[in-house]
C-alpha cells in the first residue's frame, strides 16, 4: 500500500531527523502526523515564494507539496536537541544536504526551529535558515 506520505518524499531525511530528535516527547509514526491540526508555523527569515506564516497542518503539507520540484534532500545531520520548559519548548539544530533539481547543483543549508508541544504535538514552530545558502543554490 502506498503512503499518504510518499509524495513529499523529497523532504524524507528532515522528516525522519525531525522524529528522531523529538522521540518520546511527540506521537505520531511520521513527521505530517506530529503536527497539531491548528499548529501554527512561523518562517522567520524573507525567501521569494515562502510565506512567513501558516496556520494548519493541511497549509503545511500544501506548502510542501511541491518541495521535491526544486529540491531534493539526500541527507540531514548536525542535530542538536535542547529541550526547555520540562520538553514543551524545544530548540532544534540541524544541516540539510541535497540537491537543486533544475541545475543539479548542491544544496547545503543550516537551520534552527523553535518548537512548542502540547498534548504530544507540535503547536507551533518558528523556523529560522542561511536564507543566502539556499539564495545561491537556487541561483546556480
């Protein structure tokens, strides 16, 4: 049976380094499933074609849908987990590795996320990145 998931594929290394930073603080088998309906996402940085704002697990997932069009990551690492606030506040640091798919040029990019969870999902997160990584590699 093919999962709901597969057509975000492209983003599965961040998924699946997402999960394993939040283990036993979240419930849910995959990344889309630990969101909170209402949960509210916040992208603190100014990216052409991003919002700076979503409200909705549904937003998100409309707004990942056509990731894997321009970029596919191959890996994540570097992750730092610093939980705060008994593991409701949790700060999440990390690097992304893959590839523009227009130019098959790299894509190496650093992040930090701000996350808040209630009742074992994630309600909010404030996302901050190198914006210039990823200006330079979708310009190559």
């Amino acid at each position: 049976m093919k999962s709901a998931y597969a057509p975000f594929s492209a983003l599965d290394p961040f998924f699946e380094l997402i999960q394993r930073g939040l283990s036993g603080l979240v419930d849910g088998d995959h990344y889309f499933d630990t969101i909170a309906e209402k949960a509210i996402f916040e992208f603190r940085y100014d990216f052409p074609g991003w919002p700076q704002r979503i409200e909705g697990r549904d937003a998100l997932m409309a707004l990942y849908a056509g990731y894997g069009n321009r970029i596919v990551l191959n890996r994540a690492d570097a992750l730092v987990v610093h939980r705060c606030d008994d593991g409701r506040v949790v700060v999440v640091e990390y690097d992304v590795h893959g590839r523009i798919v227009a130019s098959g040029a790299a894509y190496e990019n650093r992040f930090v996320s701000i996350l808040t969870v209630e009742n074992r999902k994630i309600i909010h997160w404030r996302d901050y990145m190198d914006s210039l990584s990823a200006m330079r590699a979708l310009s190559a």
